[in-house]
C-alpha cells in the first residue's frame, strides 16, 4: 500500500547546524570547537569551498554573542518543526449548496461574518505599504554582482597589506612601521603600534632581524557590503646576526577588511 493512502508526507532532512559540520555537540567549550574547527580544516586547501565553510561555521560559534544568537534561531526552528510534525484534526468535508449571504446561516449551522468595509481599506493600505517597502528594500539591497566586486576589492587589498604588516627590517624600522600602518584602521594600528614599539623596536636593532613576507595564495572567506574575510597564506623570511641563513616559516593569516572613504583597509588579523 503507497503513502498516498494514509495521506502522509515523508520528513524533511534536517539541514545540518555549525555544530554539525564541525562535529561537536551544541554544549561545546570554545577550546573543543577550536580543536574540531582545526582539525577539520588540517587537510584543506584554501580554496575548497569546505575551507569556508568551516571558517564561517568556527567565526560564529566561537564570538559569543553571535553563538547565543545562532543558538536561539537554532531553538526556534526546532520548536516550529515540532509544530509543523503535529497532525492536523480531520474536518468532515462540507456539503456544497448555495451561497450564503453575509449574515446568514448555512447548513452545517456556521452563520457568514460581515466583513466591515473599513477593515477591507485598512488592508489594502497596509498591503500598499509592505509592497513600496518591498521595492525600497529591493532597490537598495546591492546585487550579487556588488558584492562579487566588492569582495575582489578587498582580497585585492588585503593581498597588498600582508606584506607590509608581516616584514620589518631592523636598520630602516620607521619606513617599516610607516609602510604597514597605511593599511590600518584606527583600532588596529593602535594594537599594531603598540607591539611594534614595545618589542620590535626594542628588540630588533640589537638582533639585527629582517623579516620578509612573500604571498603565497589567498581566498576569499566571506564578504558582504562594505566588508569581508580574506585567508592568505604567507611565507615569512627571517634573518638576524645569529642565523645568517634565512628561515622560512608558514603563516596563516585571516584579514577583516572594512571600506573606509572608498578604500579597503584591514580593521582585524589573526595568525
């Protein structure tokens, strides 16, 4: 006997949550999900598709504000799925006669409301103006095609200040400092120049170091109007008065780019 008999309908296939994907449980600690978000990612590369996702996935779970919000969307889809799974009570089908008129009664006893007539024009008005709010919102939000430009903007940016953040040379530290921090926004800069005084400055003359940075790759990680994520994969060159032969280490780094005035610069790092 088919399903269609006993008028039941197969259930959904839950979309999988953030939680899923990384594979641990709703109650984990941010220590776990770090854990899970890099191991998973371990074996990829940047451009797999599955890179992002598991960066947006970790980017959500582990800002605590964010996580308390997905949290809450995750509830409330849960309970409106438990609602919908409720069957619904069967209604005796009616017996077609003739139209009533409003105020009458039909056979099965129901008697026809009167629609006032000020409620119908109230209804018009309000659907009037959720439809110019619809065109509003549609002609302000900015096409796909923005924001892929956009996004290109940024990656653009981002691949020319990692360069410059990431390399100093101890016998020219101003022209170092000065180069990085064209490319930095208010917060940061006052974080970059902070660490650049307080140890490379005080550091690097007497060790002689020179850091070069290369860039190796880069992908784009997320972005929306006016802002975006960029991985990039760098090498970074190292030579001091101890070890004359350079030193390369790997380094991976996620810019937040933020369009100030027209121009993308980098308003958060994280190695």
């Amino acid at each position: 006997m088919s399903d269609s008999v006993t008028g039941s309908t197969p259930a959904a296939t839950p979309t999988p949550s953030w939680y899923d994907l990384l594979g641990v449980a709703p109650d984990a600690s941010a220590d776990e999900i770090r854990a899970a978000w890099r191991a998973q990612i371990a074996d990829l590369d940047p451009t797999d598709r599955r890179f992002s996702v598991l960066n947006q996935a970790a980017e959500v779970l582990l800002d605590p504000s964010r996580r308390a919000a997905y949290d809450a969307e995750l509830a409330a889809a849960s309970a409106l799925a438990e609602q919908d799974a409720e069957p619904e009570p069967e209604v005796a089908p009616e017996v077609e006669g003739p139209a009533a008129e409003p105020g009458e009664t039909t056979r099965s006893g129901a008697r026809v409301a009167l629609v006032p007539g000020w409620l119908l024009a109230a209804v018009a008005v309000l659907t009037l103006a959720l439809v110019a709010t619809a065109v509003v919102l549609w002609v302000r939000e900015p096409s796909a095609g923005d924001v892929e430009a956009d996004a290109r903007s940024a990656q653009a940016a981002a691949e020319r200040a990692v360069v410059p953040i990431l390399s100093y040379d101890a016998t020219h530290l101003d022209e170092s400092k000065a180069a990085a921090q064209q490319y930095l926004t208010g917060k940061l800069r006052e974080d970059y120049d902070r660490i650049f005084t307080g140890l490379i400055e005080k550091n690097a003359p007497s060790t002689r170091t020179v850091v070069t940075a290369t860039l190796v790759r880069s992908s784009i990680v997320r972005a929306d109007e006016g802002h975006a994520q960029i991985f990039l994969l760098v090498n970074q060159t190292r030579t001091n008065k101890k070890y004359t032969e350079p030193e390369v280490y790997k380094n991976w780094v996620t810019l937040t780019m933020d369009e100030v005035d027209g121009s993308w610069l980098v308003a958060d790092m994280t190695t």
